[in-house]
C-alpha cells in the first residue's frame, strides 16, 4: 500500500471513531454539555485530562524545540510539569469542593461581584484564544502534510471537525472523545521513539538510548548526547547540552508555565465532571501517570530528530535528497536555497571555533548577484542577502515559490521548520509507512483534544458565565445550550484565522503565551480566593486587571511592535507572565487592606471549601 492510503487508513478511522463517540454522546442539559453531569470516573477522567493536556505544542512542537534548542527547551519540561502538580495540589480539590462549572463562577460567587465574574471571562477569553490559535496552527501544519494542501486549508478542515464534535457533544463527547485520542497519542509518540531508539542506539527503550551510545552503521560506540554535541559543534551551533537563554530568563519562563498551568481555566474545569473530592485526587494520580508517559519520552524524541537531521541532511546532494525532504518543501515548511551552486545541501549555525574564532564558509554569490558572507564581516547594505526575498531556482507547478527569509543566518542555505520535526522523524529514519501514518494520526488527536477543551472554557465564558450568571438570569437550558454552540462558532473562526497568520514561529512559544496570561490573572486570584479570607472583590479585580495588562501589555509590544529582543533586564515574552503574576499578588492584598473586609458569609464559605467536611477543631491535653 501507498503512504497515502495508509494515512487515510489511521486518520479516517480515528475520525469515525471521534464523530460516532459525539453523536453516541450528545448533550442535551447544561450540565452534560458542561460537566458531562459530573459522573466520569477518574481512570477516564485522568486519560480525558491528559489528552486535553497534552495539546499540539506538547506533541508537536516540544520535541521539535528540544531537538532545535536541547538544554535551553527543558523549561517546558520542567513548567509544565512541575505545573500540573500545583494544580492537583492546591487548585482543584478545592473548587470542586466549591461544586460549580466553571472558573468563573468561583471567582464570581467568591469575590461576591459580577465585575470580578466578568473579568474572569475576559481572562478566559484571552488566555484560551491565545492557546486555541496554536492548536490550530498544529492541525493546518499536519493536514497540510497529510493532504498535500496550503496550510490555511488544513485549519479550516480541523476547525470543522472541532466544531462538530465539541459544539455537538460539549464535556459529556469531548470526555470520551480525549479518551480515545489519548490512546491514540501515546501510541504514535512512543512506537516510533522505540523503532528510532533501536536503529540510532541499539535500546529498546528511547530513554535508555538517549543516555546510551550511538551505534548506527557499526559506527564506533559513543555516548549519543556527545555525538550530538560534535555535530552541533561541526556545524557551529552551540552545543545540544549547553544553555544560551539568561538564568533569570530561564527561571521566569519556567516559573510562568508552572503557575500558568496551575490556571488553565480548560484544564481545571476537567475536574469538575468527577464524582467527588476524593474521585479528584485519584484522576490526578491518574493523569500525573499518563501524562509521564509522553514527557519522559519527549527528550528522547527532539535528540533522535535533531542527530537524524544533522547526520542525513547536511552535505547531501540535493538530487539525491530523500523524498520526505520534498515532500515537506512542497508546503514551504523546509526550504534550499543553493548559493555556492554546488547542488549540495549546507546547513550551517555560524558560531565561533573551539579558539572563539568566527566559523568561516565560502563567500556566496548566486545568480542573481545577491551576497551572503559568514566571515564574521557585515556587507555593504546594498548586498546583505537576508533583505531581499530569496525566490528558488527550482520551478515548481504554480511558478516559482519564495522561501522564507531564511537565510537572514547568512551562511545557510537550508531552513526547516522546528514544528515539522516529530512528524518529519519517521520518515528520516525510514519507518514503515503504517508508522508514518500512526504519528499523523497522533498529531491530530493532540491537536484536536485540546482544541475541544478550550472551545468548551469559550463557548461556556459567554453562554453561561456572561449571559446566564449577568445578562438574562432567566434563560431556559436550551437558550443557554445555543448561545454556547453560537459562540463556539464565532471563536472557531477567530482561532482559524490567526492559526493561519500566527503571531509567533513556534507553535509551543504562542501557547507559552498563554501560559503567561493564566499565570498572571487566575493562578494568584484562585489562590487567594482559596487560601485568604482577607482578599475581598476591590483587591480581586485590581489584581487580575493589573497581571494581564502587564503580561499581555509586554506581549503585544515585543511580538508585534518594538520588533527586537532588547528586552527588559533580558526577560522574554515568554517569562513576563511571571512578574505580571507578583504585580496580581501585591496589588489585590494592597487594595484589600486598603477597602472593607469580605462579608461575614463570603469568609465562613472560604472556610467550608478549605475544611474537609464535619472535620472537628483541634483539642490540647
């Protein structure tokens, strides 16, 4: 059989089987469409939690990072990890205790205020429209490889599908949707990382691997992290092993993805459809593990990709380059442009030698007169290369196709994009095509779960928590079911849009953007709520409003305005959402201390969610 029909084959049927478990699972109250009635137990709860999880920039752009990046990508690793367990420990045994919907509703009923309540839902809506956009990105990336189509068609099929089984099913389809797309998931990540694993290494296991020699090609037993390192090294980029990000910088973009999964609103509410405080424990016990399954096999898979790139694609002719090299640049995802003319591929980081000498390749010219050096000289202004588009010398069926600047490093000639990597690595270790298709099937999945889960946080920010909780108290079910199915719509089109215009190159760096925006306005608000009695609305609403501006503020400026990284004491965008959560924190005890206390009610409820119940007071002999 074809790649093709072996991809129709795994992709087809993971799609009957989501479709057939959305009409199976139809919502027909509010509390199905958004609790799933709160009867899920927690093995399928935790599977559920961890597909919605694990989304596109966990299962396709994670490893692409470590492999780009290697020591410098462990703060996604670590914050999202590290996230998780704040969340199971200090967030959602306690809102489930508090036995309502959403976020939202705690932060209204909480601080006592529809203001609070409404700025929650604008949080919610900039937090998870941030998210959804990267899955989306995900999706068109993965149907634009699996299809052969433009990119901006693929989001638009996988926003279809979301539609129809999220705004179809709500959390009772969704639920049983992320079961079967986990099992889907750990499938396609963690076979190819055994197949890989055994022909780079000669372990079965991909973990091993990565700590074992490299032993391809009877080649001579070395340590695979340091032949890693001598290919990065040959090439002159940094070192695998080795850091370029700031230590502060490191720290506030891994506190900021801890705290910021802490207050997923679309992960929280995950944990609502349980029976039980103690039904809650025991899901988290669940996901932690089902989650571990794919981060422990993460790095293995972004070392894989990354000595499989350097070792098969550098130097090559490209003639003779293997077909998923052109089969990925068809879709302008990787890109050659052959300045020396030589018909060989050179894949070059610049850096510096081993004496701190600039690397030197040959002055390029090509035929349009345009040069590029990699002598550590800049060239005249009217012959830097990476200012003028680079257009192949290869005609392809629409006429020539232009590359990305990517030869503003202006000693390469080769670009690929880092989101393409764990798709791409079966087929550069040549895999069995049904593999192939299993990663693609993967990739979907992860894209999709997530996806569902985050329209759902959307769609039930307008329906229930601004109309029904503030606008019109009086709505019927059924009203508030269609509001939630129109909004899901509206939001769908917004994330398509910007899932084909993306606002950043990674799929991983947008979500860590929203990452930012949760740890900013909900992970410190939620706390305080739980854990002070003293924190009333004024306190709640000025925190909330002052952590996102700034984090969202400092996001727009950097990504979109200044156009440069001379960024404030070095802190990216990525890491902002960790000061902009301190500035949630001093303004909301600063305000509170400064304005009347909560009501009498509002504290004696604090004290019934953080006490377990009919606990008796402590006595002394």
């Amino acid at each position: 059989m074809t790649q093709e029909i072996w991809n129709f084959i795994f992709i087809g049927g993971s799609f009957a089987l989501y479709i057939w478990i959305a009409i199976r699972s139809r919502a027909a109250t509010t509390k199905e469409y958004y609790v799933a009635s709160g009867g899920v137990s927690p093995f399928a709860n935790g599977m559920a939690t961890a597909a919605d999880w694990m989304s596109a920039a966990t299962f396709i752009s994670m490893a692409g990072i470590v492999a780009a990046s290697g020591y410098d990508a462990s703060r996604f690793l670590m914050g999202w990890t590290g996230g998780f367990v704040l969340l199971t420990t200090l967030i959602v045994p306690y809102l489930r205790k508090f036995n309502k919907f959403t976020v939202t509703d705690f932060l209204g009923d909480r601080f006592y205020s529809n203001v609070a309540r409404a700025v929650g839902v604008i949080c919610a809506v900039f937090i998870c429209m941030t998210y959804i956009m990267g899955q989306m990105r995900g999706v068109g990336i993965v149907f634009s490889r699996l299809f052969e189509i433009e990119i901006w068609l693929g989001v638009l099929i996988g926003a279809g599908i979301v539609f129809f089984y999220a705004g179809l099913g709500g959390m009772k389809g969704i639920t049983y949707t992320q079961v079967a797309q986990y099992c889907v998931m750990v499938f396609a990540y963690t076979i190819p990382a055994i197949f890989i694993s055994m022909l780079l290494t000669g372990n079965v296991v991909p973990q091993l691997g990565l700590i074992g020699d490299f032993t391809k090609g009877d080649a001579d037993p070395v340590p695979l992290l340091s032949k890693l390192n001598s290919l990065n090294s040959e090439l002159g980029f940094a070192q695998y092993t080795d850091g370029s990000l700031g230590k502060l910088d490191m720290f506030c973009i891994t506190a900021a993805l801890m705290c910021g999964t802490a207050g997923l609103p679309h992960v929280i509410v995950r944990f609502f459809t349980v029976k039980s405080v103690n039904a809650v424990r025991k899901s988290a016990c669940w996901t932690l593990l089902f989650i571990a399954v794919i981060y422990l096999t993460a790095p293995t898979v972004g070392a894989f990709a990354r000595t499989n790139l350097l070792s098969e694609v550098n130097g090559a002719s490209y003639a003779a380059a293997p077909d998923w090299l052109k089969n990925w640049e068809k879709r302008s995802l990787i890109a050659w442009a052959d300045k020396n003319g030589d018909g060989k591929i050179q894949h070059f980081g610049g850096g510096v030698d081993a004496e701190g000498k600039p690397l030197k390749a040959p002055v390029f010219e090509n035929k349009k007169g345009w040069m590029a050096r990699n002598d550590g000289a800049q060239p005249p202004a009217d012959l830097v290369f990476s200012a003028k588009p680079i257009y192949a010398e290869r005609e392809t069926e629409s006429g020539p196709r232009p590359l990305k600047n990517v030869l503003a490093d202006n000693d390469n000639e080769f670009y690929y994009d880092k989101d393409i990597l764990v798709m791409a690595n079966p087929e550069m270790a040549g895999l069995p095509m049904w593999v192939i298709a299993l990663v693609m099937a993967g990739c979907v999945a992860a894209a999709l779960s997530t996806a569902a889960g985050l329209l759902l946080v959307l769609s039930t920010s307008i329906s229930h928590d601004l109309m029904k909780k503030i606008v019109s108290p009086s709505m019927s079910d059924s009203q508030e079911v269609m509001w939630a199915r129109g909004a899901s719509f509206a939001f769908l089109a917004i994330a398509a849009y910007f899932g084909i215009n993306p606002p950043s190159d990674f799929v991983a760096k947008t979500v860590a953007f929203a990452f930012g925006l949760a740890a900013s306005s909900f992970f410190p608000t939620i706390l305080m709520g739980i854990f002070s009695k003293r924190i009333n609305r004024e306190g709640a609403i000025c925190g909330m409003v002052a952590g996102i501006a700034l984090t969202l503020g400092y996001i727009i400026y950097f990504q979109f305005i200044a156009g440069h990284t001379n960024y404030i004491l070095g802190i990216s965008p990525e890491g902002i959402g960790f000061f902009g959560m301190l500035l949630n924190f001093a303004v909301a005890f600063l305000v509170s201390y400064m304005t009347p206390a909560p009501p009498q009610e509002i504290v004696e409820m604090v004290q019934r969610i953080r006490n377990p119940q009919d606990a008796g007071t402590a006595t002394h002999e």
